[in-house]
C-alpha cells in the first residue's frame, strides 16, 4: 500500500464522519509469551488500514475540518539509546514525513491534548469494549469534558462504534489490496504444493508445518495469517486442531489449512490429499464429493446472488453425496431440511477475507442475506468429517477432508485466487508421484 492508499482510506472515513467530530483509535497493546519475551508485534488491522504505522503504543485521531490538520498521529519520541536495545521508532518527524500525518505528538502528551480534541464535537467515533484500560481514559476524558460544562466546555453527546464504520469500507477491496491478496494466495499455493511432494509416511506433522512455513517467509510473507493446521487421519476431524505434533501413517489423508499474510493480507486455503500419495476407493469417493459441493458453491459466487447461495449449493452437494454412499438415509428434501448433513458437515461455507483471516463485514444487513458486490472476497470451504461412530462403516472412519480457495467477487461472476493450488484428484497425486 502507498500513501496514496491510506490518504484515500481516511478521506472515505471523514466523508462517512462528517463535521463536528472526531475518531479516535488505539492501537493493539504489545502482548507478553513469557517472562521478559513478548510476542512479535502485529497492529491492529484497523490501524493499519488507515495508517500504515505498525509501532505499539499508538493512536490515531481524525478530526474532519480541523483547520491544523486532520489527521493526528501518537506515538513514540524518538530515543537513542532504547531504539539501541529494541528497534528503530518513526517519532514525530517520521510519523509526518513517512506515514503522512498532519500533526504527530508524543503518546506521553495524549492525556493533555485529546480532551482539547473532544471539546465541541458532536460525535466521537470510537470502539468500546476492546481495550478496557483505553476505555477507562476515554470515559475520564468525557467526564472531565461534562465536569466543565459551567465553564462552556461541551462533550460528545453521542459515542458511534468505530469498527463498525471501518468494516463496511474494509469489505471491499481496491486493486491494490486484491494484489496483494493474490500475492498471498500465490505464495500460499506454492506452500501446498510444496507440502505435497515433501509428505510421506513416517514424518511428523510439524514438519510438514516446517515446511510451508519456509515457503512463505523465503517469498517475502514473514508470518503465517493464522496458525496452520496440519492434521494427519483423525486430526483432520478436529476443525481447529494446530497441536501439529503426531506421525503420519501410511493410509491417512493430510489435512492442512494455511495460509500466509503479506503487507496485512490473508490467505487462507485448505488442502487435503494422502499420505502415501495415492487415494484409497473410500477417501477418493468422499473427497470427490468435496470437491463436487465446492464447485458448485464457487458457481454461485457472482453479483446479485446473496452471501448464502454458495452454503445452499454447497450442503446439497453433500447431502446427496452422503446419501448415494449410504452414510444419510431418507429422502434428500427432508434430509437437508432437517440438517441431516450436521453429524458430518458442521461449519458454514465461507467467511469474509481481507487483513483478518475471518475478516469483517456483515453477513445480513436488515435481518436478510447480503447481497454479494464486486470487490468482495470470500473463502469457499466444504467439508466432511466421519470420526468413528458405530453406525458407520468402518472404511469410512477418521476422515477428514475439507477444499477452501478464496474468491474475488468480479463485476461478471468471480475469481479464484488461490487456483494455483491443485485440488483434483489426478493433479494431486501425479503431484506427490513426481517428487518420489
């Protein structure tokens, strides 16, 4: 992203604002692993969004109209000799000159001057309830203001959720966040594959893990976007299973959901594929039904159709899979209607993707279905998981399988960006038999 980008960002924001007032954002607190070693540090995605700046201890306040500037940056003063011990800090002059703020002060000033900043505004945008320690200096900063009112001060009257603001900008993405989007699932693609032709029996998960995760980082994305989850045989039956730290048998299917982010962007696919490299009659016959639901899910992916179609799709796909191998009995209406398919498809079939994995945005908007729009993108994820139940089978038991690719709503239908990865059942095991 340019300064350009994140200029446009708080210009859209100001237009959604309006005049007499003022948003005001913190950004993510640095978060302690153990002892004197903290977690690396990754911003709020809202911050970023419309700043760029990725130091702790920082607040952005926007004020539409402010004739000495609009955009107010806090942050860090430069300091020599910590900046020797932790790392470079923008400061004030860097804040203005490289991160394209109005005005910068130091975040030490913040208690001083924002109450001046909320004097006479309207309406404060701001999120309640996601920093309680920054929520307790907002609510002093207003009471103070109100304490004043014999003196003319005059407070916010009305406190407007600054998330939900920024969510509706968020979900649709401009050329250069779709860019780096298909970046991310490129470099994610690749990880897959590469995953695929190092698996063999024998391994451990988290080699496997090893393995995508030195994908992404010599391509330029320096962090997973999520924990990937890399579950081999009944651990693909766990849905969030990022333990990762079992041996790979010889006739189990892998199931590995990762995905990188670059410059704040997701990816976000899932794979599943065997071990050994070759799909037994069972899990090929399963997998296919996968796939199947997914096709016709990604079909329904275009403007005008509503965020539920692809699930619709997707569910009845599976549903009539199921019952053709008689693991559901009945008829197909009364199967779907009564939700048959839950006891082995459990989770809807997408989400929203952007600077979060499971990115924001609503999914109904007045009690009703969003409408799908050009720019949008979503993840596109059926699955099937048959753990050990006594009715069932036991060729079918501890199978896991889910296929997710992400999709960019076009003006014309959608794209998928993560098509780079192989997903039938020929390409993935001619694949795997290359790099024996």
């Amino acid at each position: 992203m340019t300064k350009k980008d994140f200029l446009r960002r708080r210009q859209d924001l100001m237009d959604i604002m309006g005049p007499d007032t003022i948003a005001i954002l913190p950004n993510a607190p640095i978060a302690n692993r153990n002892r004197d070693v903290d977690y690396n540090y990754r911003g709020d995605s809202n911050f970023h969004y419309l700043s760029g700046f990725d130091e702790p201890e920082s607040v952005i306040v926007i004020v539409p109209g402010r004739p000495h500037g609009e955009y107010l940056l806090f942050c860090r003063e430069k300091d020599l000799a910590k900046e020797i011990w932790d790392g470079y800090r923008a400061g004030q002059e860097g804040a203005i000159d490289l991160y394209g703020a109005d005005d910068s002060y130091p975040i030490t000033d913040l208690d001083d001057i924002l109450p001046g900043l909320l004097e006479g505004k309207e309406k404060a945008f701001y999120t309640m309830g996601k920093l309680p320690s920054f929520d307790q200096r907002m609510v002093g900063w207003l009471n103070h203001l109100r304490n004043a009112s014999r003196q003319g001060k005059h407070s916010p009257t009305e406190i407007i959720e600054l998330d939900h603001t920024l969510n509706e900008l968020r979900l649709f993405k401009s050329k250069s966040e779709i860019k780096a989007m298909r970046y991310a699932a490129d470099v994610s693609a690749q990880a897959h594959i590469r995953a695929m032709q190092f698996t063999q029996p024998g391994q451990w998960e988290y080699q496997v893990e090893a393995e995508i995760i030195h994908e992404f980082m010599k391509n330029d994305c320096r962090s997973p976007a999520y924990p990937s989850i890399v579950g081999g045989g009944e651990n693909g039956c766990i849905l969030h299973y990022i333990e990762n730290n079992h041996r790979l048998k010889n006739n189990d299917l892998l199931l590995i959901d990762a995905g990188a982010e670059y410059d704040y962007y997701a990816a976000d696919i899932t794979r599943t594929f065997p071990v050994n490299g070759t799909f037994s009659n069972p899990q090929k016959a399963l997998y296919n039904i996968v796939l199947d639901a997914q096709k016709a899910a990604i079909e329904e992916v275009k403007p005008g159709n509503h965020w539920n179609q692809p699930h619709e799709a997707a569910v009845a796909v599976l549903t009539e899979g199921l019952l053709n191998l008689g693991l559901l009995k009945g008829k197909l209406s009364k199967l779907i209607k009564k939700e048959s398919y839950r006891e082995f498809y459990m989770h809807r079939t997408g989400h929203w993707l952007g600077m979060d994995v499971h990115d924001v945005g609503d999914y109904k908007v007045g009690g009703q279905w969003r409408e799908l729009e050009a720019g949008m993108v979503l993840t596109v994820e059926p699955g099937l998981y048959i753990r050990d139940p006594e009715h069932i089978d036991k060729k079918w038991h501890f199978t896991g399988i889910r296929i997710e690719d992400d999709v960019l709503v076009t003006k014309i239908g959608h794209d998928v960006l993560s098509k780079a990865a192989p997903k039938e059942v020929d390409d993935i095991e001619a694949l795997m038999a290359e790099a024996k």
